[in-house]
C-alpha cells in the first residue's frame, strides 16, 4: 500500500471534497481522483460516497482512516526522529566502563562532551574490561574501554593510554618500602580484588595457577572506594593502576616485577551499526588522544598505529 495514496486519503477527508483536497496539495485533481480509485481497487473497497454532492465516507473509508491517521503519524514521527538524531538534538550513548579507568579518567570527558552536545544522553554501565569486551561482542553497549591486547578479532580498538598495573598496601605494611615485588610474592597476602571480569582479577588468577598458588583472596567487591579504604585500614593488600594508588595518601604503591602495564582502548564491534551519537563521541575521544587527556603524570598517551583485534590471550 503506497503511503501518497494515504496521505490523498486523509486529505480529502479533512478538505470534504477531491478539489479542496488537490487544492491544499498542490496537486492536480484528476491525479488524487486516480489515487484513491486505484486505492479501492487494491483494497477491494469502496471508501467514499459518492452519492452525495459532498464527498463522505462508508463505513469501509472510516475503519482504514484510523489506520491511515496513525501510520502517517508514525512515519511523520520517524521522520522528525531522524531529523533529531542528524542535528544530535537527540540520541544515546551506551559505554562499558572498568571502575579505575572511569573514575579518574572519565569525569573530565563527560564534562566537556556534555558542554558540547548538552542533548545527548550517556548511559555507563560499569564492569571490568574483560566483561566490557563481552558486552560489546553481545551489542549491549555501543562503546566500551577494555584492555586492548584482549580485544579479540570481532573488536575494532583505538588505543587510548597505557597505564603501569601496582601493588597496594596501607602505610606500614612491610612490603610497602619494596621497591618492586614479584607477583607471585604477593598472592601469599591477604588479597582484596573487583569480582570476576576485571584485569586485575583475571592476573591474579592466571598467575596463581601458573605458580600453583591459591591465592588467599579475602574479600571481593566492584566499588572502588571500598577497597581503597579496606586496604588503607589494613584489612589487605590489592592491585591498582598507578594513577588510582598514587592518588591516595594512605595507600603505597609497590611496581610488579616484571612490571605489568595495561593497555586501554575504546572497543566497538566492526559488525554493528553505529549511531551518530555514538560515532560524534568516538571522535571526541579520537580528538582528545590527539591532543592528550591523561590526568596522571604515569600514565603514557599511546597514539601509534597498531594493528586493531588482537586474539584473546
């Protein structure tokens, strides 16, 4: 069914007549009596008497002029959606955030996109950068910052920093003055860890396996600043990133020997469409690697070219 014979529909039943109809259309009369004739002989029906100087409406005409009012109206609010989204006066933003990468790298960028594009509406869901990588693999978020080197073949990465992985413990721990100390050394502690589908988790766990240690995990959470305050009363010891320890008077940060660096990137699938609010803010960030956004003096700004998709370690 043609939605221009809908629209001569509707209209001569608001005008009352096909002239006034051809009228207000700007269209020839002969043209919107060819529609509608061509209309009743798809539908097999006959929409409007004729009998009558006045053109009215059977009772066939009336049930497909409901229909006709909410499909235009549908089609009318798809096209001012659209009109929406190219102006970016509307549209969302669906991003997985690891906890240490959003709460000190995030903020800053949220502020000055949203001066920006004040419209467009950012929904974060926070997880560790193994289960962000699934979440874009299964489209649930349209961006997401994970470890680059764990992107996967499916996930087209632009590198955005790297930042050095570090040993935490609370003022006066014995192992706070080291230097550096092997990971394996530090399984032995009483550790304090994000749940399941974080980095620091995941090496922790293939280090302990590898070592044939069980490590003594005591306590499991996602909320940031409850393990910074655990391990600052003393409760254990855990693995930031550099710029997270440091940012802390009461933790000390110790570097993992070998040193252990995780690579960040923003991830979106190569297999999904992406919307134009989600395309404006990956140029955002594109521009801010280009111009440097660290908020940490440790943190190395990556912007040389490396292939994108590594294969899941």
């Amino acid at each position: 069914m043609d939605t221009r014979k809908l629209e001569y529909f509707v209209e001569v039943v608001r005008a009352g007549s096909f002239t006034r109809a051809a009228e207000r259309l700007h269209v020839a009369q002969p043209a919107i009596s060819k529609s509608i004739q061509k209309l009743e002989d798809e539908l097999q029906l006959i929409l409007f008497d004729r009998s009558e100087k006045s053109v009215t409406l059977t009772p066939e005409g009336k049930v497909l002029l409901g229909h006709a009012q909410s499909i235009l109206g549908s089609i009318e609010e798809a096209r001012k959606e659209m009109e929406e989204l190219r102006g970016l006066e509307r549209g969302e933003i669906r991003i997985g955030l690891p906890s240490m990468y959003g709460s000190f790298y995030f903020p800053q960028i949220i502020k000055e996109f949203k001066k920006k594009y004040p419209s467009l509406l950012i929904s974060v869901v926070e997880e560790g950068t193994l289960q962000v990588r699934k979440l874009i693999e299964r489209k649930e978020v349209d961006l997401g910052i994970i470890d680059f080197d764990h992107a996967g073949p499916e996930i087209e990465v632009i590198p955005l920093l790297t930042e050095e992985m570090v040993a935490c413990f609370p003022i006066g721990h014995p192992l706070a003055g080291r230097k550096s100390i092997p990971l394996q050394e530090m399984i032995h502690e009483p550790l304090i860890l994000f749940k399941e589908g974080y980095f620091q988790r995941n090496l922790i766990m293939e280090t302990s396996q590898t070592a044939n240690i069980v490590p003594n995990i005591t306590f499991s959470t996602n909320q940031l600043s409850l393990i910074r305050s655990l391990v600052a009363e003393g409760i254990g010891v855990t693995l930031f990133l550099r710029v997270v320890a440091d940012s802390d008077p009461q933790l000390r940060s110790v570097s993992l020997n070998p040193p252990v660096f995780l690579h960040l990137g923003v991830g979106r699938s190569r297999n999904t469409y992406l919307s134009k609010a989600s395309q404006i803010f990956l140029e955002f960030l594109k521009d801010r690697i280009s111009h440097g956004f660290s908020t940490s003096a440790s943190a190395t700004l990556t912007t040389k070219s490396i292939p994108y998709g590594y294969p899941d370690a």
